[in-house]
C-alpha cells in the first residue's frame, strides 16, 4: 500500500499557522499597540506625592505657637520677633521655614545670643509649637555711649541694648554711667569691680542727700559723678566708698557751704581739691 504523505504535510501546516508555531517569512507577526497600565507605579507615585505634602507643606508640621518663658526686664515679643523673623523664611525657595523639620533652633539660638547675653537658653520642638526656655543675666547699670543705651550686668558685661520703650521704663531706675566708645552686646566695658564701685558710691550719695544725674567713666579707675545741681566729684574706685565720702560731706558741709563751685577731686585719698578755691 501507498501512503500519500503530502495530506498529512498540508494538515501539519495548517495546523502550525494557526497555532502561531509556524514560522513564515512572509507572514508578519502582529504589532502590540501601547503597554498595559501599572496601577501599582501609579498607586506608588501618588501615595509618594501625597507624603511630601502632608509632611512638608500642609500645616501638620507647621509651627503655630512660640512660646517664650523666663523672661524678666526682656520683653518676650522681641524674642518671639526674633524666632518668627527667621521662621517665616523660605529655605532654599522651596521649604517652608515653619515646618519643625526645617527649623535650625542652633541658628536661633546664635541670633539671638548676638542680641541679649543670657544666663541660660534653650529651644525645643513640640507639636505644632516652639519653645523657647531663657534665664536673663540681671542688670546693674545702664551706659549710654552717645548713640545708644544698654544694659550691663554684675560682671561690666552688655546684656541688651535699650528700646525707647525699655528707656521710659527703666530710665532713673538705674545708675546711668555715659561711656564714649563704640559699644555691642557682650562686650565688657567696665569691670566687675567698677560696676560694684558706682553701685555702692551711688547708694552713699542717695543715702547723704546729694541727688545724682549720672556718672561719666574717667578710665579704668576713675568715675565722675554728675550732680542735678551741676557740679562734679571725681572719684578713684581704689579708695574706699566711705572714706572718699566722708572726705567730700566734709569739704560741702566747711569749706563750700554756700559757694559756687565746678566740682570736687577726690582721687588722691585724703589730699581732697575743689575748684574755685
């Protein structure tokens, strides 16, 4: 018998184009037009996109409060000014300067130290809240320096400058002593010692009657007291308070009772010198 192998060649032909396994150079296979759609990339973008904006711009992370504590003859506005001045800013143009995550508290700090010297300073971060925990050093005189006032402490140290509120508050509270230099917070001036000198020359003075207008710096030693009735003492802070008074009581009270004078040198202990003589 004669088997015609032809049939089955044509049915195995077919059978393979229409499977796809048949593989003809003539017959092009058919173009995929576009790609499936990626729910999960497109679930992932958004939900990334949506984290950026809850952290960094909605108002989750925004400060809203600046609390300041520890505040005495500082007015806690100028403080809160200082933090929000820096905290409105824009970093980088993009960040908000009021998200906690953006906020510097060692740059504050630093601002402002350069304007008050402080005993102690602290910021922290809270939920939507910035605090601001500082202990003030304590002031002792005032010192004008022809352009402005300013603070100092037991130590001859600049603590603040004076606002011309602060000035109608604290002006005639303080021995006010006129110093001609160029001056800025933290800067020492006058020593310890000096301060304590002015301190309790000022008390003798009150205590004997004569009323004081202000005290001019004569050097690392000296100090003129300015009187309201216009004439001037010129004291040594190496010679005791009270000796240096009692030599002054006793050349008003015997020798210029009455008299017109300029002022009184009391620099050189008991050797005590007036003008007019």
């Amino acid at each position: 018998m004669i088997e015609d192998y032809s049939f089955h060649g044509r049915k195995h032909i077919k059978r393979d184009y229409y499977n796809k396994t048949y593989s003809n150079p003539y017959f092009k296979a058919k173009q995929k037009f576009g790609q499936k759609f990626n729910t999960k990339l497109y679930i992932e973008v958004l939900t990334a996109i949506f984290l950026i904006y809850l952290i960094v711009y909605s108002a989750l992370f925004k400060v809203k409060t600046v609390e300041v504590r520890g505040t005495d003859m500082i007015s806690p506005e100028e403080i809160r000014a200082l933090v929000n001045n820096d905290i409105n800013r824009w970093k980088l143009f993009i960040f908000p300067g009021k998200n906690l995550l953006f906020i510097n508290t060692g740059k504050i700090k630093n601002e402002i130290s350069a304007k008050y010297s402080l005993n102690k300073l602290e910021i922290t971060k809270g939920w939507q809240k910035l605090s601001v925990a500082l202990e003030e050093k304590a002031a002792y005189l005032i010192v004008d320096n022809g352009r402005s006032y300013y603070f100092l402490d037991a130590n001859g140290t600049i603590t603040k400058e004076l606002s011309a509120n602060d000035l109608n508050k604290y002006k005639g509270k303080f021995p006010e002593l006129s110093l001609i230099k160029v001056l800025k917070v933290n800067d020492q001036p006058i020593s310890g010692r000096y301060v304590s000198y002015i301190l309790e020359l000022d008390q003798a003075l009150k205590s004997a009657g004569i009323k004081v207008k202000g005290y001019e710096s004569g050097g690392v030693d000296q100090v003129t007291v300015l009187t309201e009735p216009g004439w001037k003492a010129h004291f040594n802070i190496n010679n005791p308070v009270s000796r240096s008074m009692e030599n002054l009581l006793l050349v008003l009270n015997k020798k210029l009772a009455g008299k017109k004078f300029e002022y009184v040198d009391l620099r050189f202990g008991d050797r005590v010198t007036y003008f007019p003589e």
